[in-house]
C-alpha cells in the first residue's frame, strides 16, 4: 500500500502530490512532460467547472473528454493522452485510498486512415535501388531505410540506436530500441539477414575509414564534416528518406520517413503476419491500432466498387 496523501480539493495542483505521482510512473521524461501537461489542464477544467477533486465522479472525466473534443478542437492522439493522464492519476490516488474515478473512461477513437501514405512494394523496391551504394553516405542510407522499411522502426528510434544494440537472442539477430514513450531500450526487432546485410557492410567500410566502432557509438552516424561521427537526428533521417522518395519521383507531405514505418507494418501483414505479430513488431500498445492496417487492407482487397464495375460491364 502507497503512503497516505492528502488529496483534498485541489490538493493535486501541489507540486509535492504532483512530483510523487511522476515519480511512480516508469515513462519517459518526454511522456512525464505530456502528462503532466494534460493533468493541468484537467486540474484547470475541475477549477473553472466549479467541482471539489473529493466530489468527483465517472461522468466528470467523461465530461472533460467532451471539452477536448468540442471546445479546445484537440487533435484524437493529444485527447487520448491526456485522459491517459487522468487515468495515471487516479490509479496512484487509488493506492493512496482515494475513488479511482477515471477507471474505464476511455480516449478518442482514432481514425481508420493514417496521415502518411505508405510505399507500394515497386515504389520501396525503387527508392532503395536507386541510391549511390559506392560512398559510404550512399551505403548508411540503403542501410537506414532498409532497415526501416524492412522492420517498421520510428525516426527516433533509428536516430537513437547505438552499435552496440545489435545482438543475437537466442540464435537470432535482433536490434534493441528506445521505443516511443519508453525510459529505455526494452524492446527489439528482428533483424533477418536481408537487414542486417547491408548494415554489416556499412559499420565494414565507416570503420575502415574512420577506426573502430565502440558500442556506444551511433549505430548510423553523420558524415558531413562538421559533425563527422555524430548521432543523426531526426530531421536528418527525415531529410534522407523525403530525398529517397522524391530520387523516384514521390514529392508530396503524405509521405516522409514515417511512411516506411506505414509500409512496413502494411507489408508484414501482406506477407501473412497476424496481427498480434505485427503488434509485437510495431510495438503497439493497443492492438486496435494495428487492427486499423488489417481494416484498410481488406477494404482494399474486398472492394465492393470492383463489384459495381463488374454489373456495369
């Protein structure tokens, strides 16, 4: 059992409630900072709602849900956080001997469609074929993209990965990664030889130019002179993958680096993964969210428009 806290009245918008509750939580500061961004705001709307924290009940936090929604206009995913934050809260308060009032109160629904489209198997065939492999930039960015396309990882996953988070579980290759929202490197992908190849060949010819790897060392580095060596960031990934797509003639915002974690996902499913071994893969907290590509994948395939065309000849 937690430590008794007095959570009266407002008592959550003390530093000293809100610190202990963050300290609980085993997130990333990036998530810490989201909820303790979206507990304020819900703090704001108990406050300008007239309601006591002691008084709360099921239908104010749903009635909170419906002020995101229809009165500050946010976005499904920034919704969903900050009820995640609600429900963080109150699940510490519950230790603490206080109605876990939040329990069941869910996010908004996301959308069924994606802001990014994904790459056709040509089109991802096309890009990786047609860069230079000749110089060392050109074999870091096969490397990169192919392994992003080949295992759906975000930018800020491939920026942060290290050398030394190449290893084998088991008798298989994996690639440890910081997932999104997480403190650390807890989770791998599975690296097949048609992604670890090309990686090999690249981390051969950077140490023969520039010596030896350390672990700690990024796993794909920068090689402008100027910061020669230095972990890519995330504008950078994303600068090579739009310039790998527009090299075949896809210039548009609907596709950037995050597409080849679109395509991915899309081409696992394709290739016969089930859904729960693509959510293992992605990473997905939720399964209703790699259910969203199973969804448009057989809306594509199944078509009743095909069914149309074929009665009207």
């Amino acid at each position: 059992m937690a430590e008794q806290v007095d959570i009266s009245p407002f008592a959550p918008l003390d530093e000293e409630v809100v610190g202990r509750w963050m300290d609980s939580l085993h997130l990333s500061s990036g998530t810490k900072a989201t909820y303790r961004r979206g507990f304020k705001v819900f703090c704001a709307f108990v406050r300008d709602t007239s309601l006591d924290f002691d008084e709360l009940s099921k239908d104010d936090v749903e009635s909170f849900r419906e002020y995101l929604i229809a009165e500050r206009h946010l976005r499904p995913t920034t919704v969903s956080n900050y009820l995640g934050a609600v429900r963080s809260f109150f699940a510490y308060a519950e230790d603490c001997g206080i109605e876990n009032v939040a329990r069941g109160v869910r996010g908004e629904r996301l959308s069924r469609d994606f802001k990014k489209d994904t790459l056709t198997a040509d089109q991802a065939k096309r890009m990786l074929a047609a860069i230079d492999r000749e110089t060392e930039g050109g074999m870091r960015d096969y490397a990169m993209l192919n392994l992003m396309l080949r295992t759906g990882l975000r930018d800020i996953e491939v920026a942060r990965a290290d050398a030394g988070d190449i290893r084998t579980r088991g008798s298989v290759d994996v690639l440890y990664v910081q997932g999104k929202g997480r403190p650390g490197k807890d989770a791998f992908v599975v690296l097949t030889q048609g992604a670890l190849g090309p990686i090999r060949e690249y981390l051969d010819a950077r140490s023969k130019s520039h010596g030896r790897i350390d672990d700690g060392a990024p796993l794909f580095a920068s090689i402008a002179n100027r910061n020669a060596g230095a972990r890519l960031t995330t504008r950078s990934i994303s600068r090579i993958a739009k310039g790998a797509m527009r090299a075949i003639g896809i210039d548009d915002e609907r596709h950037t680096a995050h597409s080849l974690r679109h395509t991915a996902i899309t081409f696992s499913l394709l290739g016969g993964a089930s859904e729960r071994d693509a959510q293992q893969m992605a990473r997905h907290a939720d399964i209703s969210t790699t259910m969203i590509y199973s969804h448009n994948i057989e809306r594509i395939k199944n078509a009743a428009e095909n069914k149309i065309d074929a009665v009207l000849g």
